[in-house]
C-alpha cells in the first residue's frame, strides 16, 4: 500500500488562494490518474480534479477555471492550485493515485481547507 502525505491546507478567506500538495511514496504499481477529491461537512465525496500522465485533466464543474491540478511524475507527486476561493469550497480534500492496469486506488489521509466568508 502506498503513502500519500498531503499538504497546504489552512485557513483562507473568500477570494484567496491555496495550493495543496500530496506526494506519493512506496508505491508498488505504475501510477496512471493522480487526482483529488474533497468531502465537505454532511456531504459526500466528490470529484474535483484529476490528470493522467500525460496531463490530461478533468474537472468538476464547480471549480473549472478556479482550481489547476499539476503533476510531477518523477516526484510521485500532484498538485492542486486553487484560487478565487469560496465559502463552498469548505471541505477536507484527499488526493489518490490509481494503478495503471486496475481500478485500485491509494488515498491520503486528506487536509482541511477552510474557507471564510
């Protein structure tokens, strides 16, 4: 099972910006998605972003033209830079990688963003 330890969440007022990191070590599989998800309080998870390996991206509608995901595949590690922050944008937020030749997925541990109104 691989580790994934996330970074960058905190504390931020509407309209501000935040970039989460999540670095993926002990991995045992080739890494296909990278991506994020995030639960907001008596809700359930949802998609926010993902990318492949060689980029290509998906977003929910939500956050599109607000948040970027990025990679760094020789680091083992995405990120998620998110601006133009709103209140809606409170949840705790886990990243994953997903095996290359299956649909299995290891998760990290998730990080709180918090966003004031």
């Amino acid at each position: 099972q691989a580790q994934l330890v996330e970074s960058g969440g905190g504390l931020v007022q509407a309209g501000g910006s935040l970039r989460l990191s999540c670095t993926a070590s002990a991995i045992g599989y080739k890494v296909s998605k990278m991506g994020w998800y995030r639960q907001p309080p008596g809700k359930q998870r949802e998609m926010v972003a993902e990318s492949t390996p060689r980029g290509i991206t998906n977003y929910a509608d939500s956050v599109k033209g607000r948040f970027t995901i990025f990679r760094d595949n020789a680091k083992n590690t995405v990120y998620l830079q998110m601006n133009n922050l709103k209140f809606e944008d409170t949840a705790v937020y886990f990243c994953y990688i997903e095996s290359l030749f299956s649909n299995y997925r290891d998760w990290g541990q998730g990080t709180q963003v918090t966003v004031s109104s």
